[in-house]
C-alpha cells in the first residue's frame, strides 16, 4: 500500500483522472493566443509573448518592489512613493496597503491601470513576477525592481521584451546600465557608485586621509559603494592597503579586525544597520584605538547614532537623498504624509520609486499616451526627459542612466546634517567613460591602489 | 472488470498525452513557460524527493542542493568558460551525481532525523559556499545570462520547444524512477525501507544500496537542476536558498508522497497557488501554508491521495483513505 507502484490498475487511473482535472483547470484558465515570441538574441532563460498594445483606451503600468522576505518593510515604502506620483496624476487610491491599486490616473486622455506584483529580494523570483506581468497581464511598462541583484536579472529580461519599457524602481547595480545596457530599461535614480561621489575627495582633501582600509559586506552593492569612494580616493593619490569583506550578518568580527593595518588614517564601514554597531563597538574594544570613521550610503542611521552618541560625531558619509529645502522636496513629503499617515520620512526607497514613476508618467504625457509598437515615442520622451525632483535635478546619459546630485554629512550634534552638495554626478564619476568601463567591474578586488 | 479499467486508464492516458502535446499551441506563453514549464522543473526536483522518501524511506533536503550544484556547473561553463551547453551537460550531471554519492556516504548511515538533518547541512552549506565561492559562483549576484543552447536547429529559447524537451526529460526522468522501482533493485530498496535490519540479516548490504539510491535520484534531481537554469536564465545562491528547498518538500508532500504522479500535481499545485493567490490576498504564503497543512492533517497522500479517496468510496471499495508512506527507516 504504502509505495509508489503497488496497488494494482485503480490507482493509476485515479490519479490520471487528478491530473486531468488539474489539467482542465489550467487550460479553461489559459485562453490566450500562441504568437511567435518576440525574444532577441540576448539575455538569458526562455522567450514568451508580451503586450498587445495600442488602440485601447487604457495603458497597463506594472509595479515590482519586495513585499516578501527580509526586505518587506522597503517595498512598502516603495510602493508608497511610487503611489504618490500616481496620485500627483488624478489618481486615487482604492485602498491603503501595498497591493491596493490606484484609479482615475490619466495620462495623455488615457486612464492608467495599475498592476502590483512582488518579489522576495532573488532574482529567481523578480523575473517570475516580471513574466507575469509581462507575459499574463499584458502590462506596457513596469516599474522596479528594487533590489540590485533583481535589476541585473531584470536587465537581462528587458532585452528579450524589446515592445515593454523597463523603468528602474530603487535598484542600484552599476552594471544594470554601465555595462551591456539593455535598449528599453531607463533609470532615472543613481547607482551604488554614484551614491559615493563627493566622499572620496573630502576625505582625502578636506580630512587630509592618505590611507583607508574598507571594511563591507559580502555582496555586490557593498562592493560598487567601495568602488565609487576609492575611485575618487585612490584618484585623489590615497591608498586603500586592505579591502575587507565580511558575510552577512557577522556577529563576531574579532578576526576581520585583525587584518586592519595599524598604520590606517581611518575605516571605511560599509555595512547596514546594526552590523556597523556591532563592528564599531568590536573594533574600539580590540584596538583601543578611536579610528575616525567614513560611513557608506546606508551605515550612518539614527539607530547608530543613537547606539555609538559621541564615537561617531564628526563621521562623513554620503548619499542620494537629503532633506533639502527646496519646494519640491516639502510637497513631496507633505503628499507622503498625508496619504500614507503610517510611513516614516522620506528615504531611499519611496525617493526613489517616486522619481522613476513620476519620470514614466511624464515621458507618457510627452508621448501622448502613444505605447504602440516598439514604443518608440515613449522612449524618446524619457531619453530626453529632464526635471527637478525633491532630491534634485536629474536627466539621462546615453545609457539611459541618471546624472543627478548627491550628498555629504557630517554627524553633528548627534544629527546627520547634510554638508555639501556634488551636482549632476555621472554615472562614471567624471572619469573618462571609455577608461572607465574597461576596467574590471567592481568586486572583492577592484578597484585596487595599494 | 480489468477490461474496464484498463480501457478506462487507456483512455485517460491518451487524454493527458493530447493535452500535454497540444497544450503550448493553443495555450498562451505565459502558461506554457510560467506555469507549464515551471510545473515540469519542478516536478522533476519533487521526483527524486518522492523516490527516496517513498521507496527508499530517506526524506532528504539535500535535493536543491544538488539540483542546485548541476545548474551551477552548466551556468559556470557554458557562461564563464563559453561552453557548449550541450557538453556542459553531461560534466554538470556527473558533478551532481558526485556530490549525490558523496552525501550518500556520509548521511546513508543515519535514518530519520539525524538522515534529515545531514541533508539539511549539505543545503545550508553548499547554500554558503555559492555564495562565497565567488572564482565559481560569482557570489552572491550569481551566474547571469545563461542561455539554453540549440537542439537540432531549434532555439530552445522558443517556450514550444522547451516545453517539449522538459516534457521528454519529465517522461523520461518518471520512467526511468518507475522502472527502477519495479525492479528486483527497487524490491531490495522497499524491503531496506520496512526494516533494514532484516535485510542486512538476509546478507544485503544496506548502506551500498541506500547510496546507489541516493545517488540514482540526484542524477533524477540533476536534470530538474539543469532545465531549471535554462529556464531561469540565471542561477544566485537565492535560488538554492532554504525557501526553495523547503518548497520542494511542500511540493512533495502536497502532491503526495507515495506516487510518482503526485510530483507533478504538486508542482502544478503550488506553481498556480504562488501566481494566482497573490491578485486576491497578500498573505499568499499563509495560504499556501494553510492547505499544506489541511493535507497533512486530512490527507496524507497528498491531493493525488483525495481524489483517490473521494473515488474509492464511490465505488465503494475497500481503498478507503490512502496510507501514508513509511519515510523513516524501521529500526537500525
């Protein structure tokens, strides 16, 4: 009884007969034409159909952060800001949670319809999500994703679905757009890279560093961050003489801290939240030494601050969104609050999905809702699209990739104060571009300057 | 009687097989690649899973480890090294079979769940070393641009296609488990599962054949792995992650862990559950959860096992409520 062959000619047709079923469901569910696919030669995985589009009076819009795993709480607020550019468009909202929809938006005379879709931070399942939307909704552009991983794998799909128009959600890659672009994915927020500029040179200028030793996690948008604060350091004549890679949620860094040279300026920290409490904390004890610190874009946050008080007065780091004092940026976090009276300030996540959302909406009010064939109107209105956000102006190199402000602090007070203001950073960090990208890509060992 | 059945299981047999052959013409390719194919990969991942647990008596975590490993090694060769994906298959079916016997002969001493919890090491580690591995796993953002290479002049990139090449290796693949099974090998496997002292009284050697077995379902596993990258275009260490590892024991189980059958309903199952359960709730996997846990407490052979059941009592039968699969080794 108990194994998977016996029990004679009954179960066989029984379970035949559940199959069927199954299979029955499927197919009175799946009523859609089989048209040849519209896949290019590159990328990765399998071809399928995308939209059908033009002629009607709607255009379909996909919306992909992470609503699952670990990074749930992010995509909440992604999705929150990239409502809000809808609402700035006549929308209203059919509900407050992440996966209600939006209606009334109109763009061009058409009536925008919005279509949630979500991952759990894997590539895997960002592209299975982006099929869906692709493939099963029919969409005519998505919005997203918001993890860097997710927007390589994203990247790769763009190519194979050249009639949809791919635009960046809060991913940072550098590689999603720096190098092997895809023609239809645009990106109107900065990399991870980008998100450094202004660091290096105030360290080594201002703060008079000669030498840093980097300390990040394990992964890739930890190594673009490393990348773009020693590209301006190392071109600033400072030498980086160990780079420090740690796994994710290390708890005991006793054996990374031994391998800081002695004779370092400083400790570049990488790492997010609570990780750059622990290692401070771990690194005065072994040490005895208070190293002045110079903080990545998401290491320098009210929870350390409140954590380390005095140790980390003084501590630079960088970043892409400031509380700036400008129109934009206070009715930005005005419409925030009032829609969404839960969501804390404006930050990366909602900035950035805002910015890349809105940015679509009027690329199509420039094209005039026209999304058909290779929406060739559409991209051009992105291409050359170009406005003041809340956190700056921002237009788009030939890659179609953001040149916009970024951002120093200081910590003062026990506050993290904006200090200076580096305008349209490229994405190559004002080398030249064709050096640039023929370097090796940022990982474990490069950049390197020794 | 017999006749009747016979005609009956021929009939649905001929059924199924027009469905399947007809399925990515008229169905749109969102189906045939998203859930069709899906439904196939996974299926095969479940397999192996069903063939060690059922017949064998070992439930084993170690299978996305080791489907995982084949995509890894067709991944890193035909993209790093520009391979021919044809002849990365082959290396990446044999690194997995590797790898199988090498977990084999560490675990197939163990039974229940210190067997369960051997496996469930292999997966946290080979989980680890995809992502700190980086010379062959490019860490953490993995292996991306795979592409599936051409058979016999027709792009595999084609979801048509692909489809019928997942279903030949499915076929193939569930044969190839039956075949074992019915064999005198598979009668020895059954007898280690009810009582492997016996069978080492009656002069078997039962770890030689628990490792032969474990070793026939990574090869089984392997060829899921390798359509799974083809399918996926990339593989990331996120992709052998414990989530996916347990979804392939819920799939199982789902489906039903005592018929070969129940991997693909299962996979089926839980491949519409996770694309439709989400335009009507946000909570998809307390769902999913939920009717795992309905079946594990309802219905232990799975769904598969239900519609047995519901069956057998309209005939009026003796085949009431399936039995569920003995999973731990009798005694040691």
């Amino acid at each position: 009884m108990g194994n998977p062959t016996g029990g004679g000619a009954r179960r066989p047709v029984s379970v035949l007969l559940a199959m069927l079923a199954l299979a029955a469901a499927m197919a009175l569910a799946a009523c859609g034409s089989s048209d040849d696919s519209g896949s290019g030669d590159e990328g990765g995985g399998i071809g399928g159909d995308s939209a059908e589009q033009g002629g009607s009076g709607t255009i379909k819009l996909g919306l992909l952060s992470t609503l699952e795993g670990p990074f749930a709480p992010f995509g909440e607020a992604a999705n929150q800001g990239a409502k809000v550019a809808l609402l700035e468009h006549g929308g209203k909202l059919e509900g407050t949670g992440p996966r209600d929809g939006i209606s009334g938006v109109k763009v061009g005379g058409k009536t925008i319809e919005l279509v949630v879709e979500s991952s759990d931070a894997t590539p895997d399942v960002a592209v299975d999500a982006t099929r869906r939307l692709v493939e099963q909704s029919k969409v005519d552009a998505v919005v997203g994703p918001l993890s860097g991983d997710e927007g390589i794998a994203i990247k790769n799909y763009a190519k194979q679905h050249t009639d949809v128009t791919f635009v960046n959600g809060s991913s940072g890659a550098q590689n999603t757009t720096l190098r092997d672009p895809a023609p239809n994915f645009f990106r109107f927020s900065t990399d991870g890279a980008q998100w450094m500029a202004g660091l290096g040179k105030y360290a080594s200028e201002e703060l008079g560093y000669k030498t840093v030793a980097t300390v990040g996690e394990d992964y890739s948008f930890p190594y673009d961050q490393v990348g773009g604060f020693m590209t301006e350091f190392c071109g600033a004549g400072g030498k980086v003489p160990r780079k420090i890679w740690v796994p994710l949620g290390t708890k005991d860094y006793a054996s990374f801290i031994a391998q800081i040279p002695k004779d370092v300026d400083a400790v570049y920290v990488a790492l997010g939240g609570t990780d750059a409490l622990n290692f401070t904390k771990q690194f005065d004890e072994f040490t005895g030494r208070k190293l002045p610190l110079l903080g990545g874009s998401i290491t320098v946050d009210g929870a350390i601050i409140k954590g380390l008080g005095d140790r980390v007065e003084g501590t630079v780091s960088a970043g892409p969104v400031a509380v700036l004092d400008t129109p934009e940026y206070k009715e930005y976090a005005g419409a925030l609050k009032k829609h969404f009276p839960e969501s804390g300030p404006p930050g990366l996540f909602d900035l950035s999905y805002y910015v890349n959302m809105k940015s679509l909406l009027q690329g199509l009010d420039k094209a005039g809702g026209n999304v058909s064939g290779d929406d060739a109107k559409l991209r051009e209105a992105l291409s050359s699209l170009s406005w003041t956000t809340p956190i700056g102006p921002v237009k788009l190199d030939e890659n179609r990739q953001a040149i916009a402000n970024n951002y120093l602090f200081k910590v003062t007070n026990g506050e993290s104060r904006l200090l200076d203001t580096v305008e349209n950073v490229n994405q190559t960090l004002g080398v030249d571009r064709e050096k640039y990208v023929s370097q090796p890509s940022f990982d474990r060992k490069n950049p390197s300057c020794s | 009687m017999t006749t009747r059945l016979g005609n009956r299981r021929t009939l649905g047999l001929v059924v199924l097989v027009a469905f399947l052959i007809a399925f990515p013409f008229f169905a749109s390719s969102f189906w045939v690649v998203s859930i069709g194919i899906k439904t196939l990969w996974l299926g095969i991942a479940a397999l192996s899973l069903i063939f060690l647990a059922g017949t064998v008596g070992m439930v084993s975590l170690a299978q996305t480890a080791i489907y995982g490993s084949a995509g890894y090694v067709v991944a890193h060769l035909t993209v790093m090294q520009g391979w021919n994906g044809w002849l990365a298959v082959p290396v990446a079916l044999a690194v997995a079979v590797t790898l199988a016997i090498f977990v084999a002969l560490i675990s197939a001493r163990s039974s229940g769940i210190y067997f369960l919890m051997l496996t469930l090491a292999v997966a946290v580690f080979l989980y680890f070393f995809a992502l700190q591995y980086r010379p062959f796993t490019q860490g953490f953002s993995g292996i991306n641009g795979v592409h599936a290479p051409d058979l016999f002049g027709l792009s595999l990139r084609d979801p048509t296609t692909f489809w019928f090449l997942a279903l030949a290796v499915a076929l193939a693949a569930y044969l190839a488990v039956r075949g074992v099974i019915a064999s005198p090998f598979g009668l020895t496997l059954k007898g280690v599962r009810d009582s492997a002292p016996r069978m080492a009284a009656l002069g078997y050697n039962v770890t030689a054949h628990r490792v032969v077995a474990f070793a026939f379902a990574g090869l089984v596993a392997a060829c899921g792995g390798v359509l799974a990258v083809w399918y996926n275009g990339q593989i990331a260490p996120g992709s052998i992650d414990l989530t996916r590892t347990i979804d392939v024991l819920v799939i199982a189980v789902i489906g039903g862990l005592y018929r070969l059958e129940g991997a693909w309903v299962g996979a089926l199952a839980v491949t519409l559950l996770t694309n439709f359960a989400n335009d009507y709730t946000a909570r998809f996997n307390t769902v999913i959860g939920l009717i795992f846990i309905g079946i594990l407490l309802l219905s232990p052979g799975g769904i598969a096992g239900i519609w047995e059941n519901a069956a057998g009592r309209i005939r009026g039968g003796r085949s009431g409520r399936p039995q569920p699969p003995v999973i731990e080794g009798a005694g040691r």
